[in-house]
C-alpha cells in the first residue's frame, strides 16, 4: 500500500505523544487525567488521506475508520466480519446488492485488484440483525473495507452504474491514475 506512511504517521504520532504524556505521568506527583480510555487509543483511529475516498459518508461506516463489527453466519459457521478482511479488498452489500457484488466481480478480473463481494442479508446471515443500524447502510448501500479493516468507502445506495462508480473507488484507494 503505498500510502502506508502518509495514513499511519499522525495516528503514530498521537499514540506515541499519548505514550510519552502517560510514562511522564507515572513519574509525577501530579495524577494523569485523561478522558481518552486506552482502547480508544488504540482502536478509535481514523486515517485521513486521499486514498480514504469519502463519497457519501454515513453513520457507522465511516471512510478512515475501522469497519464495525458484525456477527455473521456463513454457510452455518459463525465468524465476525473482520475474518473476511485478511487478505482482499471487501465489498459489503445488503440483500439488495446484486448490481455492487457484479460490478466487484468485473472490477476485481479488469483491474487485477485482490477483491470480494458478500451481501449481508442473503449469502452472509446476520445474527444480530445489526447491518443497517451499525453500518448505515440499506439492503442496496455497500462499503469497501480495505485488508487492514478500515473502510475506504462507503454509499447508502447505488448512485449511477455500480461498475463505473466501484472503479473510480478503487482506483482513488489505490492512487491509480485513470
């Protein structure tokens, strides 16, 4: 990934900055007050950069932010939806999504992009009924969640040809020239 350094450096900074201000602390007799808890810390980074591609931001599924948790069933195994975003790009559609899932499957073979479709709702079973309400998303919204589990992308319904707007996506994420 080549914006790699450009996303991660102020989000290392402002870990590192946390770190430093907790150690000094330690050795202080003033007590360390902070309203920020350790896992925000940790997990509640949120990656500005133009390869973070921003076109209808919604609740839940935010460009920058990591992807929110699901409980899902996959022909009958129970897996959290972060077990899908290991090693390929994934598209996540609801039920209504079959325009998205085609345009991934032609966008991953033209482009040569590592990618996945799933539809919430059909072929990935929901156990908590949380798709819409964590997401923001509709039965025909989808969003784009990078390998490392962080959304890219993200619309509540399809505006235009699925095709054309999932390869301009990609190819912002990926810093492609056209």
């Amino acid at each position: 990934l080549d914006t790699y350094e450009a996303e991660r450096r102020p989000v290392a900074r402002t870990l590192a900055d946390i770190t430093v201000r907790r150690q000094q602390a330690r050795f202080s007799d003033q007590p360390y007050e902070d309203d920020v808890d350790d896992l925000v810390c940790a997990l509640g980074q949120r990656y500005g950069h133009d390869s973070v591609y921003g076109g209808g931001l919604v609740e839940g599924a935010v460009p920058g932010t990591r992807a929110p948790h699901l409980w899902l069933l996959d022909e009958g195994r129970r897996i959290a939806v972060h077990d899908l975003f290991h090693d390929a790009f994934v598209l996540l559609t609801g039920a209504g999504g079959g325009r998205w899932t085609e345009a991934a499957d032609k966008c991953a073979a033209q482009l040569g992009v590592p990618l996945r479709a799933h539809r919430v709702g059909s072929e990935l079973i929901d156990v908590d009924d949380a798709w819409q309400s964590r997401y923001g998303l509709g039965q025909d919204g989808a969003v784009l969640v990078r390998p490392d589990g962080y959304v890219a992308w993200s619309t509540p319904s399809p505006a235009g040809d699925p095709e054309s707007v999932l390869r301009d996506v990609l190819h912002r994420t990926l810093m492609r020239a056209k």
